[in-house]
C-alpha cells in the first residue's frame, strides 16, 4: 500500500471515492479542504492511500499554527466531523500513522480527530453532544405527511404570516446571509468568519451548496446554508433575527430546506451539534432527528503522554466559564462593523 499527501489535481478521485463510502459526510468532499486553503491560508495535509492504482482510503486534514506555537492537526476544522474514510480499518490506521508521522516531524504533539460512534438506547447520552440525523424518506410529501400536526401547523404559521424563501446555489444572496450570521454571531459573543470563507465554499461546492434565506417583504429575516455529497446533507449555520422570531422564520428556513432536499432524492439530513436533551436539541427532535454521539479525541496523546485532552463535553472550570462569559460579554457590545472586521481574523485560529 503506498500512502502520498493530497494535491489540488486529486479532487475528482478523491470526491469519487467520498461519494461512494457509506461513511461520509458533506465535510469530506475536497470542497472544505480547498476552501479553508482559500480563506485562511491553512496547510491542507490531507493523506491518500493506494493498493496499486485503487483508491481505498482517505483522510482528510488541515495543519493549523497560532502565531508563535507549535503546528497542530485538524480533521475537520470549523465543523462536526472529519474523520478518515477506508475500505477496511487496517488502510485507516496507516493513514492514521503517517499523519501522526508527519505531524511529529513537524514538531506539533496535538491532532484533533472528530468522529462520531452509534450507541445503544441504554447508552448514557445527558449533557454530551450529539449530532442530529433525520432519515428523509424520499420525497417532501412523505416527509409533511410523517410529521406531528403541531409541526406542520408551525410551518403553515410562517406561511400565513406572509413570510416568504429563495433557494439557490449562487452566491446571489450571500450579502443576505451574511447580514444575520454575523449579527448573531457578534450577539452570542463569538468571532464571525470571514464573508469570503462563504464565498469560497459556495465556489468550491458548486451544486452541491444550497442557500435559503427567508424574508418578510424585502427584509432578510432567516438564512441557512446546506452542503451535500451524494445523498447526505448537513446544514452548518443556519440564523434567524431575533426581532422577527414571532413569525416563524426558523420553521419556514428548516422546512424550505428539507423539502428541497428530500425533492432531489437525499436520504439523510444532519441537522448538526446540541447538547442532548437542551434547547436546540429539541428544536431538532421534533422534525424526528435522532442523536449519534461525537466522539473527539487527541490521536496525538502517545506523542506528548502528559498532555491532558479536554473532553467535548466537559463544560470546563469556574475560573475558565467566568473568563469566557466576560469575554463574550465585551464582545457583544462592540460595534457590529469591528466584530465584523476583527472576527475573522481570530476565527481563522479557532478549529470549532
């Protein structure tokens, strides 16, 4: 087996082998590992393996260093997921191998390797994340039909309350998306990526991208972007403004986006991370999503054995929250136009 580093020229192979691994997702396309080059100018180190000719697995990677630090590893940055893809589990282990390889060369001792494990219903879930996956069943009909009469009446509320959506996969209405994203990103006290990250992910993804923004007569009101490899699709960001949540913008962005999806025959929609059982979670649930356990780890403990691994669900120490809650805090209140023009630039160093 010969195992190389991707190049730019690997997309359509590696694409190929994506869509046909029962395991995928919409972040394992070379779409995400080309846009984070685009955007923020991280080292893609991601690795191939051949059997001969035979593609048989990938793993995708992004090499990231904070100014002035040691290199770190990331499979996947800024989402969910981003494990390795092989046809069996001893390709995946030496792929594994020679990105820890590569990375010990390189003088980093941390790779942060997100994956997600299916669990029994006896399985302990309260207070971790979770990803929530809905089955779709093969048209939006079917789908209406199997929901609850309180759902659809919610959606049929936005309707009536005169609300309308765009479909699209151009970049026509970015501007609109991005308009909400980042006012509620600077509201949660969070630093806002980059509009060109977007940018950049609605070029590389092409088709596969799909866009809905909501409105009440002129005014963006709702935005919620999709990605899709082959019958999979998951919605990473997805914003509402808050003046206008009376009318049900949310119920009319998910909804416009399920029927979209479910009309071009995707059988699977990840709705993306809660915390199991809170708020978002049960937003999720009612559409019928079941969670799937994330399960994050440090494939870089062996090479620093001191180093501790902070667990996805731990919510941290007084002392941390504290300092967390008071930067966000000062972060909200900042002009929008800052947050909007310092973010990125913090962002592009935060891998979740």
């Amino acid at each position: 087996m010969k195992i190389r580093m991707a190049v730019a020229g690997d997309q359509a192979i590696w694409d190929e082998y994506v869509d046909g691994h029962s395991n995928a997702t919409p972040y394992h396309r070379f779409a995400w590992l080309l846009s984070i080059e685009q955007a923020y100018q991280h080292e893609n180190v991601s690795l191939l393996a051949f059997n001969d000719d035979t593609l048989v697995g990938v793993l995708p990677c992004i090499k990231m260093q904070k100014p002035f630090s040691k290199p770190s590893y990331c499979a996947l940055p800024f989402c969910d997921l981003g494990f390795g893809l092989a046809n069996d589990p001893s390709i995946l282990q030496a792929l594994q191998s020679e990105a820890l390889a590569l990375l010990q060369r390189e003088g980093g001792n941390s790779f942060d390797y997100r994956d997600s494990v299916n669990t029994s219903p006896g399985d302990e879930l309260a207070g971790k994340k979770v990803r929530m996956v809905l089955p779709l069943p093969g048209d939006s009909e079917a789908l209406m039909a199997g929901f609850k009469s309180k759902l659809r009446s919610q959606i049929r509320k936005a309707e009536k309350n005169g609300l309308t959506c765009v479909i699209t996969n151009s970049q026509t209405q970015i501007d609109d998306f991005y308009q909400i994203f980042a006012i509620n990103m600077r509201k949660l006290g969070s630093p806002v990526h980059s509009k060109k990250w977007f940018e950049c992910l609605f070029n590389n993804y092409a088709q596969q991208s799909i866009l809905s923004v909501v409105y009440s007569d002129k005014v963006p009101v709702g935005a919620g972007i999709v990605l899709r490899t082959a019958n999979k699709v998951a919605i990473p960001w997805a914003s509402t403004v808050a003046e206008y949540n009376k009318l049900a913008p949310n119920m009319m962005l998910y909804w416009s986006l399920l029927e979209h999806v479910s009309n071009l025959g995707c059988t699977e929609f990840d709705f993306g991370r809660s915390t199991f059982d809170e708020g978002t979670y049960k937003f999720k649930r009612q559409w019928g999503a079941e969670p799937v356990p994330l399960y994050w780890s440090d494939l870089a403990q062996n090479l620093a054995p001191n180093q501790t691994t902070t667990d996805i669900t731990s919510t941290g120490s007084d002392n941390v929250n504290k300092i967390r809650a008071l930067v966000e805090k000062t972060w909200s209140k900042l002009p929008l136009g800052v947050t909007t023009r310092l973010g990125p630039k913090i962002r592009k160093h935060i891998s979740l």
